[in-house]
RNA sequence: GUGGAUGUAGCUCAGUUGGUUAGAGCACUGGUUUGUGGUACCAGGGGUCGGGGGUUCGAGUCCCCUCCUCCACCCCA
C-alpha cells in the first residue's frame, strides 16, 4: 500500500535539507552575534493557551488532539504563548533583559498556497523587559542584519514600519472612541487591498461623523511621520508617541539601516496584541506575502497570568523566505557532503587496511567516507569527486612499504606519504 | 471554507480526429577502463498514464466523482 504525504507538508531530501539547514543556521547565527540566547518549548500545548488570545477562527486553524486522559492539546501554530509561559515561570529569576531566540516547527491547518505551508519553520526574536524604542530598533536591525548577510540588499527587501500607539493616540485625537479602535484597525490594515470606494463604505459603517472619515483618510495618505502630526491637533498623548517613532527612525539611521526602513502608516497588523511600533519586511516588488512582521506587546505575558512587562518581537517564516532567495538567485545548488578525505582501495587484499585508516582519519575529527566496493578504482574516485572529497588516499601495494598515495582532487597533485608521520600530524 | 488550473518514469516534458508493445532529455545502475574523478561513448533498470467509475470493439486521449499540487479569495498568530 502506498501511503501519499499529508497535504501542505514537505520532504527534506539531503538537497533540501541543506537549503532548510543553510537558513536556519543563518537565523541562528544572526540572533547570536545579535546577543540573543536560544530557547525551545514543546510542540504541543494545552488548547486553552491558543484560545486565550484570540477568538475561535484561529481555534479551527489548530491541529489538535485529545491525549489518553482527555486534555485537549494542540500542535502549536506560533511560539510567542510558549515564551509567555516560559518566561513568567520564571520571571523572578531571570536577568533582565530577557533576549531570547528560537526557531520552532510550527503547523497551521490552513489552506496551502505561495508561500503557506501546513508545516514550516519561524525564526523567532524577542526582547522581554525593555520598554523603550531601543529594543525595536535592536529586532528591526537584527532581522536586516540577517537578511543582508544572505546577500539581500535594500534594492531587494523593505521594512516597512508604524506604530499602533500612534495610530491610536492619533485617532483618539480625531475624536474615535476607544471601542471603535479594534474595529478599525482591521479595516485600516486592508487599505490597499480594498478598492477605494469599498474602502469608504466599509469605514461609513464604522465611523458615523464625516468630518472624522475625512481625517482618517487624510491620515491614511499621510507618506511620513511629520504628515500624521499635520492631520489633527495632537494632544500630549499623540505627541509623545509620534516623538517616539521619530526616535526608533534615528536609531535605525545610527545603526546604519535606514536605506532598509521606511514609514508605512498602513502597516497595523492582524491582531490586537500589538501596542506599540509594529512592522512587516516585504520584498520591494512586493510580489510575495510578507517575509516576517512583528512589533511591540505589552499585555502578552499578563494574558498568559504574569506581571505586566513589556515585550517586542519578530517573526520570519521559511517559506517566503525560501522563495525569495531563490528568486533573487541567492540559493545555489548546497553540497550534502563534504569529505576531508575519500580512501579508495586499489586492491581487495588492502580492504582490512583501507577500514583501519578511515577509521584512524574518523577519529582524528577528519571527515571520512570509503568506498563499501573495492574494485574499479575509476569508480572509487568518482565517488570521491560526488561526495565532495578533498583529498582521495589509495590504498594499495605502496602500503607494504608503509607509504600511502594522497590526491589533491582539485589540483590533482598526487603524493606519496609516510603513513606514520601522516599520522602523527592529523592532531 | 469558496472559485479556477493542473496531474504521463525520480525530475522536466512529448504523446496526432480515441487505434497494436506509451517516448525523449536529465538523473540512476552497469560497462568501455583490475592504479585515477569531475567532461565522452555503449547498454540497462524504472510507468496500474494520480485513484475510482462510466461511454466504446478499443481510453493516456471523451464524460462523471474523488485525491493531490498550483493560483486567487477568506484568514494570516
């Protein structure tokens, strides 16, 4: 019986594997040299912690379970409610701040498509216990710090950055009510995706006052921070959250990053977690879905039964990723193998000889393949050249005289060596 | 969840108005080559034509259902 794959999954053969590994690698070595320490939860959860934050539509995209005692579980489908946790059971005793990275498998029971995938890897970054700007600067310029070092250049990508603090103070200063923010804000998100008029409709059914629509859409054109602050008359409130995104984009121009960034007021984000600078990276033909998005949230561990304690964050998911990179041919064909040396035997009398070496050169921390057939030294070499061999050793009659030849695979030197001071140099 | 497109060898694809034993390139295995690879030449293995049902003397080809994949919508933590 052939049992086919499940829908919206993926095989890593070596290949892809190495791609897989050459991503996940890089996130793990930007969040490092970025002073992030590396964290990891379950893969499943209680149910009850993807419900807590949000409503019964993200409940029917869980992968769930009911194990032998009847508890309900979940794969989880993000990682932020297991850091929630993490974190507030030991909020006392860890140092602040809290800068911790993590790159889980998630699943989703959506609908696969460009870019979605049922299964995938998320690089997340979080910075816990640092309420100014600085921390979103710090995620902003890790991700960029990343991106670039795969060779992707502000020509290539984009971060387009705003804050839900200020569109919320601002709006509060148009006159919106506090209870039509929610509401709003999912409307706002979809600016550009709605045609204009249906745009205006669906905001006429939030927003009664005309003079108020016309504010918000001047708001909604605004191409820059100083333009946000010329919409309405801004109470102290709405002045000191503009101040500070003012703050996060000089930051973001000290770190040397500002070519990368730029002000986006439509960019406000699905949930309503968020309370502060919130950002999404696109690719600049914005072609493809977001390649990662984060920002500001002060009520996450609260939520989750902790103290009140601020937090920022991103996420980046491997799929967009992955196509972009290769779109942008910065995803060459990855070797799954790199030997330091290939023992070929020229002979099967030496094959007991040929083991014994591979195993010394193994031991020594060399990286060593030989061939199971010993025979056609034409065939050994060709494997040697297909596993990426530095250097092939034959093994053959020389070894009688306690010598051993060693081929340079890309010079094609061939020189015979004392085997013993061989050795004795392999530490 | 809604709508559309697709499905032939491991991969990329040919396959005529329905007609005998379904092909190519690449990949794989073996050989040319019992002391020398990354290029060459020769040979070989590999297909229930996604699955099921129907029309027909006859279906890869036409019809219906279903599954997968892709694309758009919904959603996007």
């Amino acid at each position: 019986m052939k049992i086919p794959p499940v829908k919206g999954t993926r095989d890593f053969y070596p290949p892809i594997m190495a791609v897989r590994n050459t991503l996940t690698d890089g996130w793990k070595a930007a969040s490092i040299r970025n002073g992030f320490e590396e964290y990891d939860g379950p893969i499943f959860e209680m149910l009850k912690m993807y419900q807590v934050k949000s409503g019964d539509e993200i409940v029917e995209q869980l992968f769930s379970l009911q194990d032998r005692g009847g508890r309900d579980l979940a794969i989880r489908p993000e990682i932020t409610p297991t850091l929630a946790r993490m974190v507030n059971q030991q909020i006392n005793a860890l140092p602040r701040p809290i800068k911790w990275f993590s790159v889980p498998r998630l699943c989703r029971a959506e609908r696969p498509q460009k870019g979605r995938l049922r299964e995938f890897f998320q690089w997340n970054i979080d910075i816990i216990g640092i309420e100014e700007v600085l921390a979103d600067a710090e995620i902003i310029f890790c991700a960029v710090d990343y991106l670039r070092s795969v060779g992707l250049t502000d020509k290539d990508i984009v971060v387009r950055v705003s804050s839900r603090r200020m569109l919320a103070e601002v709006l509060k200063a148009i006159g919106i009510r506090e209870d039509q923010l929610d509401p709003l804000y999912a409307l706002l998100d979809k600016i550009n995706k709605l045609p204009p008029e249906a745009f205006e409709e669906k905001l006429v059914e939030l927003v009664s006052d005309s003079g108020q629509r016309d504010k918000i859409q001047a708001l909604m054109q605004a191409q820059s921070i100083e333009a946000v602050a010329q919409v309405t008359t801004l109470t102290d409130a709405a002045r000191s959250a503009v101040d500070e995104l003012n703050r996060l984009f000089d930051t973001l121009n000290t770190m040397g990053i500002s070519d990368y960034c730029i002000f986006d007021i439509s960019i406000v984000r699905g949930l309503a977690y968020y309370t502060g600078v919130v950002f999404e990276i696109y690719d600049r033909e914005k072609t493809l879905r977001a390649i990662g998005g984060g920002g500001r949230y002060d009520n996450l561990l609260k939520q989750f039964g902790g103290p009140e304690v601020t937090a920022t964050g991103l996420g980046m998911g491997d799929c967009v990723l992955g196509i972009l990179l290769e779109e942008k041919g910065l995803m060459k064909d990855l070797p799954t193998r790199n030997l330091d040396f290939f023992v070929a035997c020229a002979d099967a009398q030496y094959e007991a000889k040929a083991i014994e070496i591979t195993a010394i050169l193994r031991s020594a921390g060399k990286i060593t393949n030989y061939s199971y057939k010993t025979g056609a030294l034409g065939k050994q070499f060709k494997q040697a050249s297909e596993q990426n061999a530095s250097k092939t050793i034959i093994v053959g009659s020389e070894v009688e005289n306690g010598q051993l030849a060693i081929k340079d695979m890309a010079s094609g030197e061939q020189t015979l060596v004392d085997w013993a001071n061989f050795v004795g140099q392999l530490g």
